[in-house]
C-alpha cells in the first residue's frame, strides 16, 4: 500500500498542473476572445465549439484531481501530520476553485454563449470582463492548491529521508 502513496500524490500534482495551465489558457487565449467583436465573435466562438469546448477538459479533469488528491489524504493519513494538512489544503482550494466556477463561471458562460445574437452587447461585455476577473481567482486557487500538494510530497521525502 505505501508503494502506491507517493506514485498517487505525484499523480494529483500532475492533474493540478493540467488544471492550472488549462486556466491559464483560458485566461491567456480563451478570454481576449469574448471581448474583441461581441456579439459576433461570441456566436463564432459558441458555433465553433460545438462538439467540445474548455468544460468538455475541465469536467473530466477537475474531478479526476479532487479524487486523486482526496485518496492521497486518505492513504497518507497515518504520514507525517504535516503532510496531511497541506493535502487537506490543496483538497480545499481545488474544490473552491469549482466552487467559483459553477457559482461564478457558469452563469457567465450562460450569459456569453447561450444566445449572444439576441443579448445586449454591455451585458455581454460586463460578463466577458467578470469572467475573466473571475478566472484569475480560480488560477490563483489551483495554483495554490499545486503549492500545497507539492509541499505535501517534500514532507514525505524528508521524513523518508530522514
């Protein structure tokens, strides 16, 4: 069981990863784009993203790190007691992080791209400008969820090593 640990937690800080430079993404390439054009750029973009779009990775890769970190803290909860209150804090910051995105993203997106021909461009461009504030709190949540998660496996070294 302990050979499985360390392999796991590198695993959720692979997924954090993956989560922090897919919102980085979306905040360096994704957000410029709802506000040049509005309300045609945004119809553009929502045709364009008809077979998949930034949930279609976010919906399978958000929980699949929660779940990783969430075994991590359960198979490590006998390690060193430093370790288990940085997972813990990586487990709540990622999880905050989809709190923002369902109570905060979510109803933007339905703003951007439910119906952008037939939405007042000021509301369409208040929306653009608050989704893109909002994703650089969910960046800052990842990442320091990443922070925590990669404190939380140098603990276990050092306690390996020493």
């Amino acid at each position: 069981m302990s050979k499985i640990k360390e392999p796991l937690l590198c695993l959720a800080i692979i997924f954090l990863g993956v989560l922090f430079g897919g919102s980085l993404y979306d905040s360096i390439v994704m957000a410029p784009n709802y506000r040049i054009g509005i309300p045609q750029s945004l119809e553009h973009l929502r045709l364009f993203m008809a077979a998949a779009n930034p949930g279609s990775f976010f919906r399978v890769v958000a929980p699949l790190t929660q779940l990783s970190i969430l075994i991590s803290l359960i198979l490590g909860w006998r390690r060193p007691a430093g370790r288990k209150w940085w997972l813990i804090a990586a487990l709540l910051l990622i999880v905050a992080g989809d709190v923002v995105t369902f109570t905060f993203h979510y109803p933007r997106n339905a703003i951007l791209f439910h119906d952008p021909m037939h939405t007042p461009p000021e509301m369409l461009e208040t929306a653009a400008r608050e989704w893109a504030y909002g994703n650089y709190v969910r960046i800052l949540l990842v990442g320091a969820a990443l922070i925590s998660a990669l404190k939380a496996l140098l603990l276990g070294r050092r306690s390996q090593d020493g």
